[in-house]
C-alpha cells in the first residue's frame, strides 16, 4: 500500500485506493467535499446546506475523515461547540501499477 501525502495530494495505491473510491462513492459525500473546499464549514451548517439531519452528516464525515479526505476540530459556537470541517487535501491521485 502506498500513501502520500502533502498539504495539497493524496497519492494512493492498493487498498487506501479502494477506501477512498468508497469515501467518494456516495453523492452525500461527494457533495459535502464541494461545499468544505469552497470554505470550511460546520457540521450543522453542512447539514442545512444539504437538507439532511446532522446525524447523517455526522457519519458521512467520519468516513471521509477515516479516509483522510477531510479533518476537521472543535470550535466554540453559541450552544456548546461546533465540529467543523476543511479540506485534507485538494487533490486525490490513485495510482494504479509502478
């Protein structure tokens, strides 16, 4: 398995390939990355954006984190705190032999 990764790519191969084809498989997804790299965004924000719940925008998230697609951190709102989210990375390169 290869991975790397700088400030702007994420160059993968092997089974990190086949997680982050599964990461960009649903269009919830897809559609979240879109609105974070035009400018970082909250989980709620997102949520209403799309016109989905926050739960569901909560698990869609935890998939693109676990794939390294997206991070994301805590910041103080007006209830509590908010989760928001930024782009990893602004661009995805599978490799597909050496």
């Amino acid at each position: 398995m290869t991975v790397e990764t700088g400030e702007e790519e994420l160059v993968v191969s092997d089974k990190k390939a086949i997680e982050i084809a599964k990461a960009l498989s649903s269009e919830t997804r897809w559609e979240i990355i879109k609105i974070i790299c035009e400018r970082k965004m909250d989980v709620s924000r997102i949520a209403e954006t799309l016109n989905q719940t926050e739960a569901n925008i909560s698990a869609q998230i935890k998939i693109l984190e676990k794939a390294g697609l997206i991070r994301s951190y805590y910041s103080p709102g007006q209830h509590g705190v908010k989760k928001v989210c930024e782009p990893a990375v602004k661009r995805v390169v599978i490799v597909l032999s050496d």
